[in-house]
C-alpha cells in the first residue's frame, strides 16, 4: 500500500476481520483476486433474496396467515444467507486488494455485515417458529424487516461509490441554463476600440487547455516563478478528474486529493505532494506518465488525461509551495514531527 493511515487500525473488530479474510487471501495465486472481483455478480442476488423474503412474510401477516409458514420466503431466507455471506466475503476482499478506503466504504462495508447479521438471526427465528409455532413470527418478521432495510442502505452507499454521489436524484436537480454565445451580427456591433476580454483565469499558465498530453510528448514542470496559482485554480482539476478514487467518500490507496488539508493529513513522508518540487511529488509522476501505461492518473477506464495546461497549473502550484485556500503552509500534523 503506497499510503498507509492509522484509520485503518482505528477500530479493533474491523481490524480482526480484516487480518482474518486477508490471511485466507493472502496467497500469491491471483484466483483470491479473482473471486473478489465476482462481488458486483454476488451482490444482487441477496438483495433479490431478502426482499423477497421480507415482501412475502409482510404480505402473509397483513393477510392474517400467520399460522402457516411459506416455503418460497423460507428459501429465499436461506438463500439470501447464503448469497450475502459470499457476497460480503467478495467484497472485503475487493476493497483489500484495490486499497480501497475511505467513509462510503465503511459504511457499505458494516451496513452489509449488519444486514447479514440480522438475517442470521431472522434464519435463527426461523427455525424457533418452525418448532414452537405462532409465538416467533413476529420477531421473525421484524428481523427480516430490518435485514431488508440494511441491505437497501448497503445497496445505497455501493452504487454511490460506483456512480457517485446522490446519483439517483441528479436528474431531478435544476440545472442552469446554458450560456449562449453571441451571433455574429452582435459581434460587429462591438466598439472596434473595446479590448479583448481577459480570460477568466488569466493567472494560470497560457497553455491550451483543451490540448490533451500526447503520450511522447515533453511534459512541462513549472517554476516559482511562474503567474501565481492558488488552491481555488487547482481544486477543480482534482474534483473533476481525481475525486471519485481520491475524494472525501472514497480513498482509493488511501490517497485524498481534497479537500486541501486531508493531502498533509500524515506525516511528510507520506504525502502526494511535495511542496515546492513538483517534480519529486507523486502526483505530478502519476499525472504526466504516457496514455496507456497501467500506473498513468487518471486510469483510462475513469476519465480522460488531464491537458498540458491543466498539468502546468497543479506543478506551478505546487512549485509555489502547495498553499492551502487560506493561505496554509503544508506542515506534518502534530505528533508526526521528529
């Protein structure tokens, strides 16, 4: 792991877990991997399963059949079990080989484990009500009430890791209209002796920003002494391009990206940035390797190379010194220093 947090080992049930399923995995050959990797199969199916158990057994007791037991919830039950526990197992072992980490991954992560605990025990109940009838259909009932509802929330905060944030709802939100550029006739009608208008952000590096790095291409490292670039230039060059893997939910490598403080969260040693060497930071090294090659940021399947003045900007930035919105020097937090 490139970068390692002590938030890993915050938590000492997690922490067992995780020794426990990764000493399984932890063998060379790469079919450990490979079953990881089948988590997005496995995971649908306890889904389907558990609401399709809770469903029945709700529409049973409203219908008033509560003496009776149905065998088509009683299998989904049993298979939900099943298909839940390796989905849970597949997945640990995904988030374990990718370094995958961060509060969205947590959360998918216990809410999951959650959901399958409660539907131990609604399996547990089950049974209880197989062998001393009408009293347990109620605890069975809720238990499997709340499985379904974790398994929802798991569900939730997964796909939110795949498509982002509040994905579902993002059509319904207002979007403003787009700015539409002068015709031609407006244009003439222009005072002759009006100055062209400055770029929005004439401060940056004049370098064409829709220019993408060709991949033999020299790449530029900027100096001190170029035009000064704040953190307000270079923050949305990493939500747009590095937030998904490196954001506030998601931090894939254990790398954060923004906000500005959580880059300096460790020790010097571990940090993205080196402050006033671009050329020494490992984002700058990730960023400006050619198209193609498998350590290149960001991947190729997870958004497009970042342009050659896009790349001029974050370097000029941080050959300034990697100053923070308000100013902030990057420093090593407090107990981290020699």
């Amino acid at each position: 792991m490139l970068f390692s947090s002590p938030r890993l080992l915050d938590a000492p049930l997690e922490t067992l877990i995780h020794m426990f399923l990764f000493a399984i995995a932890s063998d060379p050959n790469p079919y450990w991997e490979v079953l990881g990797r089948f988590h997005p199969l496995l995971l649908h199916f306890p889904i389907a399963f558990i609401l399709a158990a809770a469903c029945i057994e709700l529409v049973r007791w409203l219908a008033g059949r509560r003496d009776t037991m149905s065998a088509s919830a009683g299998f989904c039950l049993w298979a939900g079990l099943v298909m839940g526990g390796l989905s849970v197992w597949a997945g640990w072992l995904l988030a374990d080989h990718n370094d995958m980490t961060g509060d969205d991954v947590f959360w998918h992560r216990w809410t999951a484990i959650a959901a399958m605990g409660l539907l131990a025990l609604a399996a547990v109940a089950w049974v209880l009500r197989r062998v001393k009838g009408r009293d347990w259909v109620a605890p069975h009932l809720g238990l499997l009430l709340l499985s379904a509802v974790m398994i929802c929330v798991s569900g939730h905060l997964g796909a939110e890791m795949v498509w982002g944030e509040d994905w579902v709802f993002a059509p319904l939100e207002t979007k403003s209209a787009p700015e539409v550029a002068p015709s031609p006739a407006a244009k003439e009608k222009q005072t002759p002796n009006t100055p062209p208008s400055e770029p929005a952000n004439a401060s940056t590096p004049s370098v064409s920003t829709d220019t993408p790095v060709a991949s033999n291409a020299p790449l530029p490292v900027a100096t001190p002494a170029d035009p000064v670039v704040s953190w307000a230039d270079v923050q949305p060059i990493f939500e747009q391009h590095c937030a998904k893997c490196h954001g506030k939910t998601r931090q894939k490598a254990d790398l954060q990206l923004v906000p500005w403080a959580a880059i300096f969260e460790f020790e010097p040693e571990a940090w993205a940035i080196t402050p006033g060497d671009a050329a020494a930071s490992w984002v700058h090294q990730r960023i400006t390797l050619p198209a193609g090659n498998e350590d290149v940021m960001p991947p190729e399947d997870k958004g497009d190379p970042l342009s050659a003045a896009q790349i001029a900007r974050i370097d000029a930035w941080i050959n300034q010194g990697a100053i923070g919105p308000d100013g902030q020097t990057p420093v090593a937090p407090k107990g981290n220093t020699p």
